[in-house]
C-alpha cells in the first residue's frame, strides 16, 4: 500500500489483466497519484486468445462432456474505459491495438505463451493434465475454424492502452449543456432540423 497523493506517474505494462481485482487495483492506483498525476497502462483484453478459448472449449464439451477455465477472461475495451471513471480518474481514455499472429503450428503459439509468462494460472483451473484426446480435438477445431489457406494457425492479441489523470482544477471541463457559442449546423454548412422533422427519404 502506497502513500495517498505519492506519486506524479504510475505505469504498467502487459500485468493488470492477471490481477484478481482490477477495479480495487485501479482506484489504489488513482489514490496513490498527486494531482495532476498521470496513469499509463498496457494490458490484453478484448478478444485476445478467443481462437485457443474457442478450441479448448468445444474440445472439452465433446470430449468430457464440461469446461474447465483454461484461458483468462479479458475486459472490454468500453468495460475498461468505465473502469477509469469509477476509479476517479479524470479525462480518461482507452483504446485498443489488435495484432494477428500467424503460426506454423500450435507448438509454436503455446512456446510463445509459455515464454511470456502467459500459461494459465486461474485458480479453477483443472490441475489434471490435458488428456490427449482432448488436446487432439482441440488441436483439430483449431485448423478447421482458425487457419488460413497455407495452413498457419491465428492468434490474435488484443492490448488495450488505459490513460487518465488524477483530477486537478487546472484540467480542462466540459461545457455546460446549451453554451455552445457556436452551431453545428453552421460548421457543417447545412441546414438545422427540429428533432420533429421528418428526414426525407433517399
């Protein structure tokens, strides 16, 4: 636990989406920073790995009958972004990158899990090996719902990028609404119609 109002930066990358209490973490996160202060974060989300989540999971349906948690959830992109807001930070904006990995053959994308650190770690996680049945229908769902024409397998891998301020009075506000100075019609070059107007078809 960090002192209230500590810090001018927090960062973090590619961590925050194994934490088991993300909104907690956030508003810690939030309290930590000085006014002003400036939080930075990469982590996966969306829908990364939803091609292996896929696989594994009908694997496990035909083979056994269940599911066992095997790949982590992943927060939205537009979840993560209210996250922020209730966590108290100010102007805050979310976006995500998507990357599409193209692999000659599963042993390949879970080396590359494996050396990211990125093995499952759910605590409900089945403990038991995979049986070999299962790994060969998943292996198999895999190249038929999530190759390419040549044959190489997709992973995508969706990083989400958080930003927010520690509020602070010099940060700019909205605008009250109906103080705009100007109107929209005029910007647009067109002309303004009452939300009763019927639109003409086309």
């Amino acid at each position: 636990m960090f002192e209230p109002h500590g810090f001018d930066l927090a960062t973090s990358v590619l961590s925050l989406h194994a934490v088991n209490d993300l909104p907690g973490v956030l508003v810690q996160i939030a309290r930590a920073l000085k006014p002003d202060g400036l939080f930075v974060a990469a982590l996966f989300g969306g829908d990364t790995l939803f091609e292996l989540k896929q696989s594994l999971a009908a694997a496990e349906m035909e083979t056994r009958g269940g599911i066992s948690p095997r790949v982590a959830p992943f927060a939205d992109v537009r979840d993560l972004g209210g996250l922020l807001q209730r966590a108290g930070f100010a102007l805050p904006v979310a976006d995500v990158e998507r990357t599409v990995v193209r692999y000659r053959n599963p042993w390949t994308l879970f080396a590359d899990l494996r050396a990211m650190g990125e093995t499952n770690v759910l605590v409900e996680r089945d403990r038991k090996p995979l049986p070999r049945q299962t790994l060969a229908a998943a292996l198999a769902h895999y190249a038929s719902k999530h190759a390419d024409p040549d044959g190489r397998l997709r992973a995508t891998f969706d990083v989400a990028y958080l930003t927010g301020w520690s509020p602070h009075e010099s940060q700019p506000k909205a605008l009250k609404p109906g103080s705009a100075a100007a109107r929209l019609a005029d910007a647009l070059h067109t002309t303004e119609q009452s939300a009763g107007e019927k639109v003409p078809n086309r």
